[in-house]
C-alpha cells in the first residue's frame, strides 16, 4: 500500500529535491561528454527563437506602415481635383469683404 502512494506522489505535484536530483544524475549520464554541445544547440535554438519572434514583430509593423500608406494614398484618390472653371471675361467681378477684416 505504502508503494502505491509513493507512486502517486511521484507523478502528482511539483517534483521534490530527490527527483529533481535523480534526473540530473541520469542526464549526466546519458549526456555527460557531449553536455557542452548539447548546451551549445540549446543555445543557438534559443538565438534563432529570438530571431524569429523579432521578424515576426517586424513584418506585422511594416504591414501596419503598408496598410496606413494604402489608406492614405485611397484618400487622397478620392478627393476631387480642382474645379477648371475659365472666368467669363463679360461678366463684372464683385468685390466680397472677408469677415476677417482685412
């Protein structure tokens, strides 16, 4: 009975000193010479992870930075141009005061 808890209490919960310890001692064993390149690619998946998450950030900005040109350049599409109204030469100009007094 008492093995069946142990059992138990080795797969429910945070592992304890005693099995944080047994798993290193079995990894020295199966990785003991090649620990420094195992610790080596670890490190370089690490670089590369970081790489990709920044060239993710970057082309999600550089598409924002797109898509605000694209509505930018939709605005300016859709504004009308100037009138091209040539002045009857007949007709007499009047004169119309600005309400800024000048």
């Amino acid at each position: 009975m008492s093995t069946i808890h142990f059992s138990l209490a080795l797969i429910g919960g945070m592992p304890g000193w005693l099995e944080i310890t047994a798993l290193l001692v079995i990894g020295l064993l199966i990785f003991g010479k090649r620990l420094p390149e195992v610790g080596r690619n670890l490190g370089k998946s690490i670089v590369e992870f970081k790489k990709g998450i920044k060239g993710i950030g970057d082309e999600i900005d550089s598409e924002a930075d797109r898509s605000s040109a694209k509505e930018e350049e939709a605005s300016k599409t859709t504004e009308l141009p100037p009138a091209k109204v040539t002045p009857d030469p007949a007709k007499s100009v009047e004169e119309v005061e600005h309400p800024s007094g000048d």
